[in-house]
C-alpha cells in the first residue's frame, strides 16, 4: 500500500488531468447534497410518509453521490494503462458512504445541536468518504500497480474530516435557514467540495507503476473506457436523483390529496370547503344535497356496499360540477354545490331541481336496485351579504320539521326557517360539554428563524350526534348571539389548563397555549375570576396562556377594553390582538391596546407570493408589527413558496398553519411531536 516497487523493474506512469471531468464530479457531488437535504428538509415537515423514510432517502442520495462522484473523478485523471473494476468490491464501497450519510443526519437532526455533535459528523462523514475512495480505489483492475503517499493519505483523510465538518457545521447551524434557495446551494456546494477534495487529493497521492515488460502496451484505451462509465454512472445517478425529488414532490401532492380532498369520491372535502366559504372573495350561492340512508344502508348491506353508493352518488353529482359550480363532500352523506358570483341563482335553483329528478329513479349498484332519498336546501347570497350564514341556513333548512326527504329543493326563507338550527343548538350545548362532544385540538406554532415549536393554539370542535362533526365557523356565531358563549369558553379554559398541567407532568417541554376570548366577553369581570382561579387550580404561570381577542372586541367599547386588557398584562398574561386586518383595522386602536402579539389573518396570506398586491400589503403589516415591537403571527401558511417568501421577510416571525402541522388531539400532538423531534 504503502512501499514502492523496484525501479529497476517497473517504471512510473504519469496520467493528465480532464478538467470538464473534475468539473462535472464536483457538480454531480454537489446536486447529489442538494437533494439530500431537500430530502431531509421533508423529515422535519409534516409529511404523508414517515420520516425515517426520509431520513433513508437522503442517505441514499448523499451515498451514491459520493460513489458516483469517485469513479467520475477517476475518469478525470486519464491513464494510458487499460483499467477495469472488480464488481463485488465496486458495489460494495458504495456502503460506507451510505451509511456514514445516515448516521450523519441522524445526529444533525437532534434538537439539541453542539459543535461537538458536528465534530463527531464530521468525522463520521470525512471517515466514510475515505473508506468509500480506498476501497473504490481497491477495486481497479490493470496491469499496473500503485501505491500511496503515506504523508498525502493522512492528509487526505484529514481533508475530508475538516471540510466534512465544516460543512456540516454549517448545515446543522443555518438548518431552519435552508428553505431559502440561495443559501441551500451554498451549502451543498460546500458539501460538494468536501467529498470532491478528499478524491483529488488522494490521487495527487497515488503513484502508478507498470513492469517495463508492458511498456509497450501503453494506450488510450482507458480514456475510452472511462468516457463510457462516466457516461453510464452519470445517466443513472441522474435518474436516481431525478427520482429522489420527483418523491419529495408526490409526497407533497399526496398531502395535498388527503388534506383537501375525499379518499372515496376524490372529492374536495370540508377543509377545501371552509377554504373557499371563508374566502373574502366568495360571493354566491350553496345547495347542499343530504342522502340520509347512508347509515341504514351501512346496517343493512354493510360498510362496503355501503362505499360504493358514496361512490356512485360522488360520480353522479360530479357530474353537475362546472368551473362556476363546484361539488364538495362533507362527510359520508352531505354534497355541496358552491355557486360563485349572484347572477345565475335562478338557472343554479333550476339545475338542481333537474338533478333531484334524476335521484328519483331506482339505482342499480353492484347488481341491486336501491332507491335514494334526498333533500336539497339552497342558501343565496341575496338575503344578506355574509357567505358563512350559507352553511348554517342550509343546515337549518334540513332540520327544519317541516323538510321532508322526497327530492324537494327547498329555499331558505327567514320568516320560515330562521330559529330551528339555532334552537338547537343552544338547547344541546350544556349536553356537549358534559358528554364529551366538545373537545380540544392543538395547533403549533413554529418560529420561523428556528424552525422551533412557539406555542400552541387551542381549537374547539364538536362532535354532534346528529350533525356529526361542526366547524366552530357554524355554532361559535349562535352562541356569541346569546350568553352561552361565556360558559363554553370558560369550559375551553380549564380544558386547556388541565392539559397543559398534564403535559407538565411528562417528558413534553410546555409552550404558551393561546385560547381564542369572543366578543365582549373580554371585559366581563368573570373572565379574569375565572382565568385567575384555573391557573390556581392547576398549578400553572400566567405566561403558560395567551388570550386572543379580535378588532371587533374593542369597538363598542375601547376604554374598558384597554382596562380589561392592562389587567390581564399585570396579572402576567399574554394578548394577541387576532385576526388583524379583517374588523375595524384602526392603527389608532392599534397603538393603545396593550398587546404582546399581532395575529394576521389567512386571508393577507393565500395568494402571497403570487399576488404581488397582497404582498405589498402583508409587507407594510408587518412593518408596523416591527415598528411596535410585537411578536407576529401569521396564520394560514399552507405552502413552501409562502414560507419562503415570509421567512426573507423577516427572521422574527411566527407560522401557523397546515404546511407544518394540522390542529390536533393531546394524543396525536404527543405523537406528532415524537416523529419531528430524533430520539
């Protein structure tokens, strides 16, 4: 390895360099490092495959691009010697590579990140590249021989562990940083570098010897030998790496699918509903069909006949939808047309009714003949100018005594309809609470210099029994409308403060939870009684809650309002002023309320980037925000582009939304929180 050969035997074979060869190993090593962290950037991400997935694919990624790299960077130094690989020897060097790529970014994924965990990388990574060389070094097969430098060998492996570390140094301080492009590429550059170094700098090392005897068999062949490998490795590292991203890609449109859309009827679902209801844009019409046999046919056929009706009626509403009318699913047994803009109203309630004509006839599924009853209940946009009213009208409609299943479409009528839905509601809240209907879920917050979890904030859902699953967007208004809502949300407080004295009690770091406080409930004196006697009851700190009010809050009364407000601050709890930008805006009630936050409602972020208006506007929000030294929130960060763009913005921010986490249960928080963070 070490000792050369007899000169009097062999003579020394000097080889010249390629540089457009040295040139694409360093390219080829550095995209194989972009695209590993691109695969690692999706272990930290809410994803629909598991992140040890993830964490594999990376690996790989890196792995084959060191190996492929070596033997490209071979073709670079061109022999006049023939040259072959040994198969077993040249398979097995991709090994180490691999495998010091997975324990490197096992370690830079802990949470808790020191220079000594990315010395230990470092020369985990520089050891694995070495070994990788050696052994592909290893495997030649010519009729020359070679031996090393030893003081270049040390130094080469020296060289891969230094640079290895400063690379990854780098990676493991600027991680929450790399979603910006520019910097990314920096990275894997150097990453590129480190593995390409250590290469040229053991060939500047290796000495080729070839016995006089053959001295007269020198040729060109191994250039041309050589062209073909490079060829060959370079086509197929390009397609393994072409794959590797095209899978971070599908994994995102996966999530895309099953956050926004039916798994039965690939129909867009609730969420993809609310979206467009709550859209300040929206302005139409909603016709939403009931089917309620699906249950009894559940029963009676079982669940998966039962399915195929979903599918059936999914195909059979689809197709009615048009680009001006578009279908959702609410669950098994709700469609919902969606009719955007006011002027077709009449032609909308007339397609419906000639739908309704055709769900009369007998059906024949699966070889059985069924008939489907259904309703209809239309709500437009005519009667008031608030699209969210649409769902609950509709709803009300349904549960009207007077609605009956036998394909009528019935039209909200205010004088007919008004007080059904509300009543009961309000009537079966106090049972809601007490029977578990009601409860909380829990949506982080994540900061985006850091990539660190914030905070949490706390959402109701109910679970009805007759209307199963409720958007707060349907009962929350019906009961700002009466005095239940201030024994709902002190029941949301003491839930959340037994939660969090409950995750004090495990391994869960506790953040800030936020509870969302209505209307002029704020400055009702039972608020603070009763905040104040939870946080004693619990055992807990003031600073562990948040309370957020909205614009609308303070109107009717600003001064008790900032009185209330001054109170909570003494008192040691946090205000956020919530979705800023949607109620009365005034910079003016901006200054004097006695807020720690600024929450910016999801509807400045949609269509940022892509809208160069909303962006504007979302840059001087958060000039402000700066200007009066609050923390700020931005809600509704749905997509890499939006977080991108933010996080240039500006380091200090807080994202919300479902492009890190949905809301969630206790339970599956807990869980969510054990795959993002490495054991």
């Amino acid at each position: 390895m070490f000792t050369h050969p007899s000169m009097e035997s062999y003579s020394v074979v000097v080889g010249e360099y390629s540089f457009s060869i040295i040139l694409l190993s360093v390219i080829i090593a550095s995209f194989a490092s972009y695209t590993a962290i691109s695969m690692n950037e999706r272990m930290q991400e809410n994803s629909f495959f598991h992140r040890n997935l993830w964490l594999i694919l990376a690996s790989v990624a890196l792995g084959f691009g060191i190996w492929s790299m070596h033997f490209i960077g071979m073709g670079a130094y061109l022999l006049p010697i023939s040259m072959t690989y040994k198969p077993e020897l040249t398979f097995l060097s991709i090994i180490p590579a691999i495998a010091s790529s997975f324990l490197v970014f096992t370690l830079v994924n802990r949470t808790r990140k020191t220079i000594g965990l990315s010395l230990i990388s470092g020369v985990a990574m520089g050891i694995g590249i070495s070994a990788m060389h050696y052994i592909g070094m290893a495997s030649m097969e010519s009729d020359a021989i070679y031996t090393y430098d030893r003081t270049i060998f040390t130094a080469s492996v020296a060289i891969a562990i230094s640079i290895s570390f400063i690379a990854i140094y780098i990676f493991s301080s600027l991680q929450h940083l790399l979603k910006n492009k520019l910097l990314k590429t920096v990275t894997s550059l150097v990453m590129g570098l480190a593995i390409s170094s250590m290469h040229y700098t053991g060939l500047m090392g290796t000495t080729y010897y070839i016995h006089r005897d053959k001295i007269d068999s020198l040729h060109e062949i191994h250039q041309m030998d050589m062209n073909y490998l490079n060829i060959t490795v370079s086509i197929g590292l390009g397609l393994l790496l072409l794959l590797l991203l095209l899978s971070s890609f599908i994994d995102r449109y996966i999530d895309y699918r099953v956050n926004y859309f039916e798994s039965l009827t690939r129909i867009p679902n609730r969420r993809s509903f609310e979206k467009m209801l709550n859209s300040p844009s929206y302005d139409g019409s909603l016709a939403m069909w009931y089917i309620p046999d699906i249950e009894k046919i559940n029963v009676e056929q079982g669940y998966i006949f039962g399915d195929k009706v979903i599918q059936y009626l999914g195909r059979f509403f689809s197709q009615w939808s048009s680009s001006s009318m578009k279908l959702y699913q609410l669950q098994g047994k709700r469609f919902v047309f969606l009719l955007q803009g006011v002027d077709g109203i009449v032609e909308f309630e007339r397609t419906m009714n000639k739908v309704a004509e055709q769900l009369k006839a007998l059906t024949e599924i699966d070889g059985k003949l069924i008939k489907i009853e259904a309703v209809c209940a239309m709500s437009t946009t005519e009667e008031h100018r608030d699209p969210k009213r649409l769902y609950t009208e509709a709803l009300t409609v349904l549960e009207h005594p007077s609605t009956r299943y036998d394909y009528q479409v019935i039209r909200f009528d205010n004088a007919i309809h008004s007080h059904s839905f509300e009543e009961e509601i309000l009537e079966s809240i106090e049972g809601a609470m007490h029977e578990g209907q009601l409860f909380m879920v829990y949506q982080p917050k994540v900061r985006a210099s850091t990539n660190e979890l914030s905070g949490f904030e706390a959402l109701i859902r109910w679970k009805h029994p007759k209307y199963g699953m409720l958007s707060p967007v349907t009962f929350i208004p019906i009961l700002e409308q009466s005095t239940r809502i201030g024994d709902v949300t002190n029941w949301i407080i003491e839930q959340v403060c037994k939660q969090i004295a409950e995750w004090g009690k495990t391994t869960f770091q506790v953040h800030p939870v936020s509870i969302n406080i209505p209307g002029d409930y704020v400055t009702s004196p039972i608020l603070l009684n009763v905040l104040t006697e939870m946080v004693k009851k619990y055992k807990l700190e003031p600073y562990n809650l948040e309370l957020e009010i909205t614009e609308t809050s303070v109107v009717n009364s600003i001064e008790d309002a900032v009185k209330a407000l001054n109170t909570f601050r003494e008192k040691g709890f946090s205000v956020a002023l919530d979705d800023f930008g949607t109620g009365v805006s005034s910079l003016s009630y901006l200054k004097r309320l006695p807020i720690s936050t600024l929450k910016i409602d999801k509807s400045f972020i949609d269509d940022v980037p892509q809208s160069e208006k909303d962006s504007s506007i979302l840059k001087a929000i958060l000039a402000i925000g700066r200007t009066l030294n609050l923390d700020i929130v931005l809600e509704g960060v749905e997509t890499e582009e939006q977080v991108q763009f933010l996080s240039q913005e500006s380091e200090s921010l807080i994202f919300q939304g479902y492009y890190f986490a949905k809301p969630m249960t206790s339970t599956e928080l807990l869980n969510w929180l054990a795959q993002r963070k490495p054991v």
